[in-house]
C-alpha cells in the first residue's frame, strides 16, 4: 500500500465544513425558515468535509480526496441502505398508514423536493460515519491490541441465520418493539457472510486480535449518534420517537435507550457496504484495516 505524507495544516476545504456547521447553527437560531427545513443535509455535509478534512490531515489519505469514486459507491448504498430501514419503519405495502419508532414533522410541501431532501439526507449517513470511524482508527484507536476471538464455520452459519430471521420477522409481524432487532439483525445476518466470502469483517478481525475497526466504528455510532439527535432537535424539520420502554425518558428527542442502538447501528452499516461492495469487484485484502476499500491504495 503507498503511503502519503501527513500535514501540519487542515486541508482548505475542512474549513469550509466548519464555516457550513457554524453558519447552518446561526442561521438556524436566528429564525432562517430555509435553512430551518434543510438542517440536516446542510449541517452533515460540513460535517463530512470539515471531518474528513482531518482525516487528511492525520492519514494522508481520504474518501474526499483520494477515493471519490469509492465515496460515489457509499453515497449510493446508504441511499439505499436507509430506504431500506425507511420500510422497516413503515411498511407501507403492509399497512399504509404506520410508522412504528420515528415520524418526520414539518416537511418540504413539494413533493419533488422532499425526495430530493430525503436522498441528500440519506446520503450522508454511512460516510459520516466511516469518516468519523476512520479518523477514531488513524488516532485514538491506531494502536489498539485485544485477544484473539476466533469464531468457526458452524457458529457463523448460526449467526447468519438468526440474522436472516431477524431482518425477516419485523416486515412479516410489524411491531414497535422490534426496534433492536432491526439494528442488531444485518450484522448477525453479513458480517459473518463478508468473513466467508474473504472480504473485510468484524469477524476476520477478532480472529486476529485485530480491535481498531470495531472500537473505531463503536465510537462513530455513539459519538454521530449523540450529534444526530443534537443536530435535530432545533431544526424545523425533524423527526421524534415513539417506543413501548422508557419512550418518555429522553435526551433531546431520542428516547435514552435509543443511544444504545447507535453503536452497533455504525458496525450495521459497514457490513451492509462492505457485503454490497463484495458483489462489484473480486476479492480483497482482507486483513486490511481501513473503514472503506482503498481503490487507488
């Protein structure tokens, strides 16, 4: 793999991202009805810039800079991706007018543009995360060490299939308390298909004493998560919860258990990528330790 040299300087366009974070917050505290209804995509996309900025900085490398193609391939699965946890919440072909855990408020009128605004929302959820997960690797977890967990076919098998019966059961039998399952059920059902299939995996790096990925990914689902639910409770067009256990116990708008599901929701959507991105190429390093797939590495 070649290595780039890091630098003493954050990158330009991280600036921009911060400068869009901080604008997007002013602006919205100050009463501005656009912004108000678009904060989300706005302030995430100076997320991801200003944060990927310093994973230039750190590593020498990222999706903005060196991997842009690989970045388009992200973009596009977590489009998909969260239309996908989208159905789970409102099953619409089995029953039109239920949503069982959030319901947006507020939204764009027109039709068209509220596609629009969904789509550059949902397109930013993985990147956000494996940018924030990668910048957590390059330096908090750079180093990290753990005991070797070794996990053997017959048991993976076990865990795809109870994966599959959880990602099956809430779209058959809808019920608002199968809000875990939903964010437990793809990592069962692909990581251990990603192992087997010789791709990167949570799995393949426990067999090696490997920790920085799963440490790096917990980190980016609690720390996105508690800037999700920040990010969200001021805007204009939000979304809030309803959930059978401790609903009415919350921390902005979230109810407090909810935070548990953002760890693992991060290590749910670097399985999905990473199981998605296995079917458009041949096999890959598989001890690599990077959050994407280095494509000009």
């Amino acid at each position: 793999m070649k290595t780039r040299s890091t630098s003493a300087r954050l990158p330009v366009y991280g600036y921009l991202g911060l400068a869009i974070m901080v604008a997007a917050e002013a602006l919205l505290f100050s009463g501005n009805q656009f912004v108000g209804r678009w904060f989300t995509p706005i302030v995430w996309t100076g997320y991801i810039l200003f944060v990927d900025a310093l994973v230039r900085k750190f590593k020498g490398r990222s999706l903005l800079t060196t991997e842009r193609l690989e970045l388009l391939v992200i973009v596009v699965v977590s489009i998909a991706g969260w239309w996908l946890f989208e159905f789970y919440n409102a099953p619409r072909f089995w029953n039109s007018d239920l949503e069982l855990w959030w319901h947006y408020h507020n939204l764009e009128p027109n039709l068209m543009l509220r596609r629009a605004g969904y789509d550059w929302a949902f397109a930013t959820i993985f990147p956000l995360l494996f940018i924030t997960a990668e910048l957590f690797r390059v330096t908090i977890f750079k180093s990290l060490t753990g005991r070797k967990i070794e996990i053997r076919k017959p048991i993976l098998v076990l865990l795809i299939m109870l994966g599959a019966l959880g990602a099956i059961v809430p779209l058959i039998y809808p019920s608002p308390w199968f809000a875990p399952i939903v964010w437990l059920a793809f990592i069962l059902l692909l990581d251990p298909i990603n192992a087997m299939r010789g791709w990167p995996s949570i799995t393949g790096d426990l067999a090696r004493g490997d920790w920085r990925r799963l440490w790096s990914l917990l980190g980016s689902g609690f720390v996105c998560g508690i800037l999700w639910e920040f990010f969200n409770y001021w805007a204009i067009s939000k979304w809030t919860y309803t959930v059978p256990y401790f609903g009415n116990v919350k921390l902005f708008e979230m109810p407090v258990l909810g935070f548990l599901g953002f760890p693992p929701f991060a290590i749910e959507c670097w399985a999905m990528y990473i199981f998605c991105r296995s079917l458009m190429s041949g096999k890959v390093d598989k001890s690599s330790d990077t959050i994407w797939i280095e494509t000009n590495a």
